[in-house]
C-alpha cells in the first residue's frame, strides 16, 4: 500500500518550558522555539497543559494559540477546567491524554474502552467548536474501536512501548509491538479514524512507524529539544524531517 499521503511533523515544545521553569525565568521561550520549529519545517506545533503546570503554563497556551501561524494540536486531560481552556481557545487539534501527577510523561495510552460513556460526552463539545479530537491510545484493537465509537476524528497511536524495547535492546518484543502498532494502524484508517503517532520517538526509531502508510502525522518533543542543544533546533528537526521523508519515499 502508498502511503496516504504527507507526512506531518508535529514538534511537542513542552520541554523548551521545562529548562525555562526549572530556574522560573522567562527564558528558554517555547513560543520562540514554535516560531523556528515552524521555519526549519514542522507542519504543527504540539503542547501538553499538564493539570500540575510543570512545562507549559496557560500564559504560554494564550500567546500559542494567538502568535503560531502553525495548527496547533493542544494536549490535554479529559477534565472539566482543560475542556474550558481548550473551548477558549478553538485550538485546530485537541488530543486527549491519561494523565497521573506522579509520572515522569504519558505513560500510557487511554482506556477509552473503560470511559466510554464519558468520553464521548466529554470530546462532543470540542468537536463542535470546530477542533479536531484526537485520542492518545496504545496500540489495542479495544482502544481503537472505542475511539471510533464516541466520534473521534484521530487516533493518535503510543509509541512509547517501540521505542522502550528498541532503547532496551529487546528486539523480539519491540518487533512485535511495531507489527501492533502497523496492524493497529491499518485497523484505524479502515474504521475512517486520522492515524497519528508518537511518544520517544528518535532518529532511530522513526523510520519504520514513518513508513507505515496510514501514519498521517508524528508528534515528536523531548528528542528534539535535547537533540538541540548539541547541533540547534533548526538542523535537528530538519534530520527528523529528512529521515521522515526517506522512509515514506522508500
Ligand atoms: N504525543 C503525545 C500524545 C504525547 O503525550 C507526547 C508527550 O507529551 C508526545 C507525542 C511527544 O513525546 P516525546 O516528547 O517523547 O517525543
């Protein structure tokens, strides 16, 4: 199968935010970061306004969503206070996420199966407002088939399991999670859900979920902005965007 068509690249920005906190000054800007992201070839910018306010801050999703010339693609928890914010803003992409204050980032997909309910009353409102809902799952046929249930636009599939295997060296196991996530891939398009993908990604681990042609678009962040600091933010997203394009021309 071709694939379906370009390839995007979303640049997740929270972790410019994260050095910028860590000595709460004003500076590393994330919006900055947005603005060359742009120029150095992203097609969207991605920020997750996490419950606890540890990366980005509501001031940052404000000047986001009034200075980017980018879609941007809000990440939120399925809460009341953050459908609010995302209802303010109008972002072009609202994806939902499981989020735990104690964990380090997302550690899992969300078990739309379990809230099923709930999540369909929670995603109709945003949907309204004209933004695309996108629902962060792991790689699961439940998952999958519930997103399609309540009406979701995207999935966004957790790569996170891949990339874990491949940094462990298990490669059986990370072999077998890259054919879920191409069998989960294939499932998605086919019920008329928008695939994307992400979560520790590398430019070791990109090529092959590039290559899956259903994958519309990858949202990639902490990476990249460590990439940055040894070679600039401009030559480590274009490499990401260089291998991106390799293998989807393969
Ligand atoms: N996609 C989603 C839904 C995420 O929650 C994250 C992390 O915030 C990413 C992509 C990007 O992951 P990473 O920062 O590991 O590249």
């Amino acid at each position: 199968m071709k694939p379906l068509g370009k390839l995007r690249l979303g640049v997740n920005i929270d972790h410019v935010a994260t050095v910028r906190n860590a000595r709460g000054s004003a500076y590393p800007d994330p919006v900055r970061a947005a603005k060359l992201a742009e120029e150095a070839g992203a097609d969207g910018i991605t920020a997750h306004l996490r419950e606890d306010r540890r990366h980005i801050s509501d001031a940052d999703i404000e000047r986001l969503a009034t200075e980017l010339s980018l879609p941007l693609n809000f990440e939120m928890a399925a809460t009341d206070e953050m459908q609010a914010i995302a209802l303010r803003h109008r972002p072009h992409a609202v994806c939902i996420v499981p989020e735990k204050r104690e964990e380090r980032t997302t550690e899992g997909g969300l078990d739309v199966a379990r809230e099923e309910n709930r999540l369909a009353h929670f995603i109709a409102p945003l949907a309204d407002a004209g933004c695309r809902v996108s629902i962060f799952i792991a790689a699961d046929a439940k998952q999958v088939e519930a997103a399609a249930r309540i009406g979701a636009s995207v999935v966004e599939l957790h790569t996170g399991a891949y990339c874990d295997f491949h940094a462990e060296e298990r490669l059986a196991e990370r072999d077998a999670e890259l054919a879920r996530l191409r069998e989960m891939a294939a499932l998605a398009h086919g019920l008329g859900l928008e695939v994307h993908a992400g979560h520790g990604l590398t430019y070791d681990t990109v090529e092959p979920v590039a290559a899956m042609p259903e994958v519309m678009e990858l949202n990639i962040g902490h990476f990249l902005i460590g990439e940055a600091i040894f070679r600039g933010l401009d030559p480590a997203i274009a490499e990401m965007r260089r291998l991106m394009d390799a293998a989807r021309a393969a």
